[in-house]
C-alpha cells in the first residue's frame, strides 16, 4: 500500500536546496568582516563600559544569580583545566560554527540556509548592543575580584590593555556570542539530525557557558541575553522547508491504468500528509485515491 511519505532525516536531502557555493563563502566572509569592523567601531567608549559592567555586576546581585567566582574558584583546583578552558575559549569558538555551517551546506542544505540566516540575525542583534551597551567583561571589574585568567595562564586572544588590542574589542561582553553561536550550533544540529544521541550536542554551549564565565570573561547575563536574542530570531524566522515526497498522482483518463503513479514532488514541510491519515484514507477507498 502506498502514501505519502517524507524522506527520512539521516538520507541525503534533495541537493537542489544547496545554494551556490561561491555566493555562501562571499556571504559568510562579508558578514564577518562587517561584525568585526563594527565591533572596532565600539571599542572607544572606555568609562561607560566599566559603568555598565558596575550596573550589571549589582544587578546579578540584586536578583541572586550565584557570582561568577563560583565558577572560576572550582576551575582554579587546577592549572591544567584553567589552560584548557583558556584553550577552548580561544580555538573552538570561529571553528565548530564554520565547521556547522559547512557540514550543513553539504549533508543537510535543506537546513542550512534557515540557520545561516539565524546567526546571521543574531550576530547582527549582538552587534547593535554591542554598539549601544559597551560593556567591561568581569575580568576588568575590580569589585569582581575574579582573576583575568588568559593573562596568568595562558592562552589569551587578547592584548595586555584594550588600549593596545587591535584585533578585538574587549568591551563586547554583551552579549556573549561565545555562547550564542555554542547554542545555535547545539539547536541546529539537533534538529538536522535523528540520532538518539544528537541530544549529546547541548554539551558544547553547556561547556562554552562554563568556560566564559570561568575564564571571567563574561557575565551569566551576557548569556541570558544571548539565549533571549536567539529565541526571538528562531521565532521571527520559521520558515517552511522543503523535501521531496512521494505523493499518489492518478493516470489521466485514457490511459488505460486504474491504478494511481508515484511521483516525486517538492512539498512546504507543514503540507506534508500525515501517513496514518493517508493510510486510512486509502483504505476506506479501496487502495484508490
């Protein structure tokens, strides 16, 4: 008995849904360079960002988030692990989101533009507050009493001063697109994939938010923020997928068949029949639609 049937999560989607290579790599690449130009252009305002840092800082307090140094106090038990949070903080962030992107582009591209698009909003959004809320992360704050542990221990993405960091703006705390990226990346994954495992990918933000927030190098609210940002960008941008399905299509009139033709067709992911209706359907009928 035949009825509509999606295709399944894990086989190799319909290739049509991947866009041209060359136009992805000169999108990704510009939408890069302008995040990174425009968070230059946010790196001048020094006395707000350490005011803003002093307005956050008291506002965790205000509203009982557990402080910062709980966090780095249990990752400084060990220089090895403070090195390797540092580590993490520095390499894996650029990495496994370009390496996200490209495994989706080549084994999911039904998924790949929705999600590039995602975190193209939300690293837009975080831009914006970056420019409008310039922020000293809590390894600047005196009254954090955290230490600034890429400069103890090693390794830093950052230079000695802000004053003296070309390649980064250190006020940027907020939001935290560490950890934004980190779970966009887990939320993604989990819904290109079917594996009983795929759930496993929660570890990756779960991780990133303890190393930023060990490493003293943002708030827990830069991660709220982010989480708040991310959920109005996947809420704002649900779009309707499409996959090949196989749908009943009668032989016209004529044609001397009685009996109905699969053909492949390309239907919006919310039309897709329902197989328990379409098989009850087909019974009650007789097998014919």
């Amino acid at each position: 008995m035949m009825y509509a049937r999606s295709e399944p999560a894990d086989r190799e989607p319909d290739t049509s849904a991947r866009p041209p290579l060359v136009r992805e790599l000169l999108l990704v690449v510009g939408l890069f360079a302008i995040y990174k130009l425009g968070r230059q252009a946010a790196s001048g305002h020094v006395e707000e960002a350490y005011r803003n840092a002093g307005h956050v800082w008291d506002f965790e307090r205000a509203v009982h988030l557990p402080g910062e140094g709980v966090v780095q106090g249990a990752l400084l038990h060990s220089e090895t692990l403070v090195h390797l949070a540092n580590t993490y903080y520095a390499i894996v962030h650029f990495p496994a989101t370009l390496l996200f992107l490209a495994w989706l582009y080549w084994r999911r591209p039904m998924h790949y533009v929705w999600s590039r698009r995602i975190l193209a909003v939300l690293t837009g959004a975080a831009l914006a507050l970056h420019l409008l809320f310039p922020l000293a992360p809590p390894r600047m704050l005196a009254a954090a009493g955290l230490v600034d542990t890429g400069q103890v221990y090693g390794p830093t993405v950052y230079g000695d001063t802000p004053a003296a960091d070309s390649m980064a703006n250190q006020f940027a705390a907020m939001p935290s697109l560490h950890f934004g990226w980190a779970l966009m990346v887990a939320v993604g994954l989990i819904v290109a994939t079917r594996s009983r495992w795929r759930w496993l990918w929660l570890l990756h933000p779960l991780v990133t938010l303890l190393v930023i927030v060990g490493t003293a190098n943002h708030y827990w609210l830069d991660s709220i923020v982010v989480s708040a940002l991310l959920a109005v960008a996947l809420a704002a941008l649900r779009l309707e997928r499409t996959a090949p399905v196989r749908v009943l299509t009668p032989w016209p009139s004529g044609f001397g068949g009685s009996e109905p033709t699969v053909a492949p067709t390309a239907l919006p992911m919310s039309r897709i029949p329902d197989p328990a209706v379409s098989e009850a359907y087909a019974s009650s009928s007789g097998g014919r639609p």
